[in-house]
C-alpha cells in the first residue's frame, strides 16, 4: 500500500536519497528545502528519476519558526493525512547570527517539534502514523540559559544538546501519543554528507547507510516506539542518560512551549 510521506531537509544528502527512493516505490512523497531554487530543482529530479508525479514540495528556512508556522499551514491543507514524517532537517556548521536563540536548537530540536505538534492532527489521520527523529551519537546535558537564547554555546556543543533535547522530546512524544509510533535514530556518525564534510572534512562511511535506517524504520517492522536507534551499532541502544529522566523531560518540554508561546498555541 502506498504510503503518505514528508520529509524535512529533503534537497540534498540522506533526505533526497530516501526522498527518491521511496517516489521510486510509488509512494507520495513531500519534499523540504530552504532554497527555492534548490527546492524546484530538486522536485523536477526526483519526478523524473522516479517516473512519479505524486511529489511536492515545501519551502521553509527553519531558522524562522514564523516559515516553519507557515508551512504547517501548507502542508495541513495539501495533506490531510501523513503517513510518516521524518524530521530530517538539522545544522551544524553555520555563519548566522540572527537567531538569539542558538541556530542549532532552532533547526534541530524547535522547528520539529513546531512542525509535528502542527500537524499531529493530520498525523493521528493515518491508522499507522510513524514519526522518525533525526537524532545523533553526539547528546549532551542541555543547558537550560542556551535553550532560553541567554548564553551562547560552541557548534558542536550546541549541535549535541539540541539533538539530545530531540531525544528527550522524542520519548516524551511516545507517551503522549500513544497511536503514533515515534521513533530516534543516529543514522550513522560521518556520513558522506554534505553536513559532516563541510563541518569536518572527510567522512566515515557512505550515506546509503543512513538511508538505509531511515527506509526500514519508516518502512518496515523495525521501528521501536519510544526508543533510540543506534546506527554505529546497528542496533537499538541507550540514548544519553538524560532522556530517561522525567524531570528533566517535563522541563524540557515546559522550556520549549514557553520560548516558543503561541507558536504552538
């Protein structure tokens, strides 16, 4: 049965691949980028290598919650129900300083959650709704002033708290929603991605690995609701000590709905 299916920071890397992959498996598919040229080019190739017409696409900097907002909007009318959705989206290297709140926590842990409590309707749609979160095996205790734009933190400090707040949220999200299966996963540590060579020049393994865990927990029996998967060990493993913690779970999600106010009302 074909599936309903969007994915974030889907122009280029592991969320094209998968992106391709499943258009080529008939399925309909919506594309993410925050380049619209990017963005259009990237439809035409994946229509044409797929030979599928069902796909379309979403413009939206997730640097702006306001454009993240916004394509909540989008998506809920072009999409009544969802299937699966893979927040993908995420950032590591980058020259902005715009945001008060640290770009990293903005991409990688707010604008998700933003866009999936936005759509949880059209999710709950589905008789097999399916989160996947892009999480990594770099996690790291959250830092309640940075999350709050109050300090600024390092990038690869930064980057590693706001994938363990995805975490955290992650398995606070199973619980609540207890129709959706919602899953974390590092999809690979150094992946020839673009992300991992601008950042640190080289890379250890290709990123078909990464697409590969994507489409088999979005696709296949393997996905685990309220669990972390581990790609380095291939393998479902423990997150980072902090994502079993309730206390720190309820202040994080506390945090989150106060910083982001009716962004999520």
């Amino acid at each position: 049965m074909n599936k309903t299916i969007l994915i974030t920071g889907s122009t280029d890397g592991i969320g094209k691949l998968l992106a391709l992959r499943l258009a080529k498996e008939g399925h309909f598919v919506a594309i993410h980028g925050r380049n619209e040229t990017k963005l259009a080019a990237t439809l035409i190739e994946i229509k044409e290598q797929s030979k599928n017409k069902n796909i379309i696409g979403f413009l939206a900097d997730f640097s702006d919650l306001n454009a993240v907002k916004k394509m909540v909007k989008e998506a809920s009318e072009k999409m009544p129900k969802i299937d699966i959705l893979v927040n993908n989206a995420g950032i590591l290297i980058s020259n902005s300083k715009t945001a008060s709140t640290d770009i990293r926590f903005m991409v990688n842990y707010f604008a998700p959650y933003v866009l999936t409590k936005g759509l949880l309707s059209n999710i709950k749609a589905s008789a097999a709704a399916r989160i996947v979160n892009l999480s990594s095996a770099a996690q790291s205790t959250i830092n309640v002033l940075a999350l709050e734009g109050k300090t600024g933190l390092g990038a690869n400090e930064a980057y590693a708290q706001s994938k363990l707040a995805l975490t955290m949220w992650s398995f606070y999200l199973a619980e609540q929603e207890p129709s959706i299966t919602v899953v974390a996963v590092n999809p690979g540590s150094l992946l020839n991605t673009k992300m991992a060579n601008e950042a640190y020049g080289q890379h250890w393994s290709p990123a078909e690995k990464g697409v590969n865990i994507l489409y088999n927990l979005s696709m296949t029996d393997l996905a685990k609701t309220g669990q972390y998967f581990d790609n380095d060990k291939g393998s479902y493993a423990p997150a980072h000590d902090d994502a079993y913690d309730q206390e720190k779970i309820k202040q994080l999600i506390r945090l989150a709905n106060e910083v982001l106010g009716n962004l999520v009302s």
